[in-house]
C-alpha cells in the first residue's frame, strides 16, 4: 500500500488534516443550525411578546372596567356616577381594540394552531353573551337600583363562569 510507504510524519500529517477537514465540516453545519434555531427563537420571543403585552393592556382594561362598574353600583351622586361610566366605556372601547388586535394577530400567525383559534372564538362567544348582562347591571347601578348588585354577582357571573 501506498500508505504504508509514508514516513510516520506523513501519515500523521494526512491522519490530522483528515480530522481538522472533518472538525470545520461539523464545526460549519453546527452554526448553520444554530443560527435557524437562534432565527426561530427570535420570532417565537418576539411574537409571545407581542401577545403578552396585549393581553396584559387588554386585562388592565378589564379590571378599570370592573372597577368602574362596581364604583356606579356603589355611588350614588351622578356627576362621580357619570365619571365611571366615561371611564367604564372608554376602558370597554379599549379592550374591544387590544381583543380585535389579539384576533388578528393569531388568525395573520401561520404557527398558530387551531386549538389557539378555536379558544379565541369561545373568548369571543363568552364575551358577547356576558356583555349584554355586564351593561344590564351598570345600567341598573346608573339608574341606582338595588338589584344592580344581585345582576351583577347573579346573572352576569354565572353566565360568565358558564359561557
């Protein structure tokens, strides 16, 4: 054999260039890899992101309407009754906004998964059957009713805790 004819330094020289040619082949399709990994890590962060920060405005908003709500059952003067239901619309108006741009950000996702999408239209389902029960009872707190309350921790919870 024509290997067999080398000097021992040949041969290592041969056998340690094969290693080092093998090294950078790894060593190239590694970083190759871990840059689509690091691409798909990016937009994965980026897009939870987005979708947190939503649905955190979107809660903030809910919770200023809740409290809004529960201000108008409690109150009874109408000029601070007519500042909660100022902030009590422009919080639902708000939270409609960050609800529609959720909706569209997972319907324009292509990785969204359908259980995703099925979950935003049952969100959606349980918010438009709840609504018209959640302004009944601002309505009767506004119009300083005592079965505001009973609406609100009756009906309105359980059709929501329901769907």
């Amino acid at each position: 054999m024509i290997f067999s004819k080398l000097t021992i330094l040949a041969r290592l020289a041969i056998g340690f260039g094969i290693g080092l040619v093998i090294l950078i082949i790894v060593s190239l399709s590694s970083l190759g890899k871990l840059a689509a990994l690091n691409e798909s890590l990016i937009m994965t962060v980026d897009f939870n992101g987005t979708v947190s920060n939503i649905l955190s405005q979107a809660l903030g908003e809910a919770q200023k309407a809740s409290s809004a709500m529960r201000n108008v059952i409690v109150l009874t003067d109408v000029p601070n009754m007519t500042k909660e239901k100022e902030a009590f619309d422009k919080s639902l108006q708000a939270y409609d906004s960050y609800s529609a741009d959720l909706n569209k950000l997972f319907l324009t996702d292509p990785n969204a998964s359908a259980e995703e999408k099925n979950f935003l239209v049952k969100m959606a389902e349980a918010i438009s059957t709840a609504m018209p029960l959640i302004k009944k009872a601002f309505d009767l707190g506004l119009a300083n009713d005592p079965k505001a309350p009973d609406v609100l921790m009756g009906e309105t919870g359980r059709r929501w805790i329901n769907g």
